[in-house]
C-alpha cells in the first residue's frame, strides 16, 4: 500500500483495546481504538473510507459485534472485519463469516498470532486496491480507446480525400465515403475482399508495389491514375505506404487518393494557351528577323555602323525570342506527351559524334578546347534521335556558352552497369550552391554579371530534364562556382538478345 496503514479496534476490555494498539503500532500501522460498539460505528460512519482493517470483538454489552458488523456493511462494504471471540463457540465465528467477516482470532492470542492475521487483511485490502486501480485504468483505457476510435472514425469519413486501408494480404481494411466516390463502389462490398475487386489495374500495381518493398525502404510510391466516375473520367494522385509493427513485420499498406481532375484540365487549359500564342508569334518574329538579316547584308540600301550595331541587337533579341517561342512549343508537347513519340534504336555514340562536329567551329570561335572522347562498341538506346540530339546540343551549347576564352569542353561516353553515361564537363563559370537546387526548374536563370550578357529562355535545362525522364534515363549536375560544371546523363539502353 503506499499510505500507512489504519486499524480500529472495538472492544469492550481495555487491556485487548491497548494491547492491540501497542503491538500494531509497532509495526507503523496507525490505530484507532472505540470501547463499544455505538463508538466504534460513529467513527466508521465519520471517515467510512479511512479504515482498511476493523478488530470487532463480538461479545460486547450493549450492541453486540454481530449487530455492529451488519451496519458495518452497510456504512463500508470494502472495510475488511476480522472478529475476535473468548466465550463464543467456533459456530459464532462461522455465522459471522457468513455475514461479511474477513478472519477470527480467539482470545487470548499471543503477538505474533494478532500480526499475522492482521498482515493477512493488509494484503487482502492491498491486493483489492491494487485490482481495483488496474480495472479502473483499463475501463479508462478501453474507454479513450473507443473514443479515440470514434474520432478516428469521424475524421476518416470526413477527409475530402479518398482513404483506403489494405492488410497484408492485400484484402481492403478500410475505405472511406471519398475514396469510394472516386473509385465508384460501395464499401460492403469490397470490404474484407482483394483488392482486385476493385477493378482499377493501377490501383492494384500500387498496393503490390508498396507492399513488397524491402523493410529498409521507407518511401512510399505516388503515382497518378484515371479511373471511369460516372460519366467522366477522374484524375487521381495516389500516394500508398506500407505499415509495419516496431519489429518491421508488414501489416499492410495504407493509400491517400486526391482528386486532382481540376488541375489536369487547368493544365490542359494552359497548355493548350501556350501553344496557341507561341505558334501565333513564331511567324511574325521570324518575318521581323528576316527583314532584320537584310537589311544588315545591305540589301535595303547603305547603313551606318552605328545603326547595324543597333540592328544586330535587335536581331539577336529577336532570335531569342524565337527560341523561347520554340522551347515552349517543345515544352507544351512534352506536357501532353507528344514530344517523345518517334522510339527507335539509336546510335548514342554516333549521335554525340555528329552533335559535337557541329558545336566545334562554335568552341573554336570562342577559343575554347573542346575534347570528345567515345567508348568503341557502345550499344544502343531506345530513343527519339531528334530529342537526344537536342538533349546533348543544349548541354554542350550551355558548356560553351557559360565558359569563358581559353577554357575547355570535354564529353565523354561509356558504358556503366546496364546504363551508357554521357558527361558533359567544362571549366567554365560554376554555378552557385544555392542556384543549383534550382537549374531544372522552368525559366529559371542564374543570375550574376557574367550571366547578364549571355541570351536565353531558362527552359533548356527543363526541357533537358523532361526528355530525359521521358526516356527513362536521369540526369545529374555537380558545380563549383568559377571553377566549372559536370552534367552526366545515364540512358538504358537495348539488352542484346
């Protein structure tokens, strides 16, 4: 127990009253005497849950020990009572037992006797203390838990994105009224079925996806999927993680489904607005630098070198405005997945070949040292030769473009693993720490005064990027600022039967 312990002892004898008390005390328990049986009730009924143990002797003038253990009941059921007899035969004790007492003790008993029986009901109220705490914890704990559910629940079915819970055997758990809607079935019935019953194919790839992933990988796998809803088709980001218990052993795998069809026709609505206005605008900004080209040759009649100074920036601002037109018109037929659509084998190391003989005469123009080296035998790619050759003339064009005279291009090729690997390396003017987190983002350009000078769109590189992934390949950059940057490009390429 972890308060000291409180004892009443009603007897009508003194030296039973002050023997007990002298006795018990000694063992750091507290005691609390009463001469009769009227007393002894009054102070039970003051404090009925201060004692845990009642000394009742049940031969007392006046009101008797059976009388006072009735009311005792009464007043405090859990009071442990044990009776203590001289004159009463061993069936006294019995009926007393019967009528709520813990224990008997006969007079006169020895020290030793009263501490065992007394440690007994300590015990007994201890151990009843203690069954109590642990059934009011667990009704607490049952009762959070139902109400943590019931919140659980509420919250679940409330969420504008979709839900939906599998185990580990891939049969659905749980589905919320969102996903339900998105996917268009009814809860009971897919619910404890395979997942399969759903009838979306890429719904089904995902849950496997996540739920054979290796215990060290904690990502999860998001992908974006179109499902028939009614009359028209949804747009879903599917986002799906495996759970595991804290020994890593799978419990199933747990998907958050968004609805994202606004977003796709907004996308389309902007795609298809950026294609009109810049197939609109090629034709007259080409006309512009046309008109522009003659008039410099001279053919529109004499200028002074003061107005074709004017004239060539003029022409310059033009073409680049021209090769923004065009990389947003390449960049908008990426986006509807029309850029990437001519797939055949492709030579890679002719194709650099070929990009680098015609960036030489720009390298050497500018006075830089432009080395190409190529691996003999490489295989080939699968891929759209017009895309790869922009890939590579846009990163050698950046190389030469961003280095300044005196510097060096070098390109390389080799096979790695089941990969080729392209680098494009130059000792030109770096790039940042903080702008290199950025170089693939749409019109984003380095901005500092070596790069003021220099033209373009800040699409290239996304442009790059996105060709790239297209073709299931990555690409990387590493930078020191003034000292050069490293592209490699990793392609897969065709596995000879």
């Amino acid at each position: 127990m972890n308060r000291k312990p409180k004892i009443i002892v009603i007897d009508d004898e003194a030296i039973m009253r002050d023997g007990s008390s002298r006795i018990l005390t000694k063992e750091d328990i507290e005691v609390v005497t009463a001469e009769n049986g009227e007393t002894g009730l009054d102070l039970v009924r003051e404090s009925p849950n201060t004692f845990d143990v009642m000394l009742l002797d049940l031969m007392m003038p006046g009101m008797s020990g059976m009388e006072v253990l009735e009311h005792v009941r009464e007043i405090a059921p859990s009071l442990l009572v044990i009776v203590v007899t001289g004159y009463a035969t061993v069936d006294t004790a019995v009926e007393a037992m019967k009528k709520g007492a813990y224990d008997f003790i006969p007079k006169p008993f020895t020290p030793d006797q009263l501490r065992i029986v007394v440690h007994r009901a300590l015990e007994k109220k201890a151990l009843e203390e203690e069954t109590k705490r642990l059934r009011e914890e667990a009704e607490k704990s049952l009762k959070d838990v139902a109400k943590e559910k019931s919140k659980t629940h509420t919250i679940i079915n409330s969420m504008t994105d979709g839900v939906l819970v599998v185990d580990k055997d891939r049969s659905v758990a749980l589905l919320n009224p969102a996903a339900t809607r998105f996917l268009s079935v009814a809860a009971e019935d897919v619910i404890g079925k395979p997942v399969d019953e759903i009838e979306v194919e890429a719904l089904s790839e995902i849950i496997m996806d996540v739920l054979e992933r290796e215990v060290e990988s904690l990502s999860g796998v998001s992908r974006e999927i179109q499902v028939r809803s009614g009359e028209k088709g949804v747009f879903l980001r599917c986002h799906a993680v495996p759970v595991r218990d804290e020994k890593g052993d799978l419990l199933g795998g747990v998907m958050v489904l968004q609805d994202i069809t606004q977003l796709k026709e907004l996308e389309r609505m902007k795609a298809d607005f950026v294609a009109m206005v810049t197939h609109e605008l090629r034709a007259p900004v080409a006309a512009i630098e046309q008109q522009l080209t003659v008039i410099l040759k001279g053919l529109a009649g004499e200028i002074n070198e003061r107005q074709a100074r004017m004239l060539r920036r003029a022409k310059e601002r033009a073409k680049g405005l021209l090769d923004l037109v065009k990389d947003l018109l390449d960049l908008s037929k990426i986006e509807a997945g029309m850029q990437v659509q001519y797939m055949e084998p492709v030579d890679i190391g002719g194709l650099l070949t070929k990009v680098v003989d015609l960036m030489r005469p720009q390298a050497e123009q500018k006075g830089l040292t432009l080395e190409f080296e190529i691996e003999n035998g490489l295989p080939s790619v699968n891929a759209d030769a017009a895309n790869m050759e922009g890939v590579f003339t846009n990163l050698i064009s950046n190389a030469i473009k961003y280095t300044p005279e005196g510097g060096m291009v070098k390109v390389t090729g080799m096979k790695e693993g089941d990969y080729i690997r392209i680098d494009v390396e130059d000792t030109g003017i770096g790039i940042s720490e903080k702008d290199l987190p950025r170089i693939f983002e749409r019109f984003y350009r380095v901005k500092t005064e070596k790069t003021r000078q220099i033209v373009g769109t800040g699409l290239g590189l996304s442009i790059v990027k996105q060709v790239v992934d297209a073709h299931l390949g990555t690409i990387d950059v590493k930078s020191v600022e003034n000292q050069g940057t490293h592209f490699t490009v990793k392609l897969p390429f065709i596995l000879e039967n």
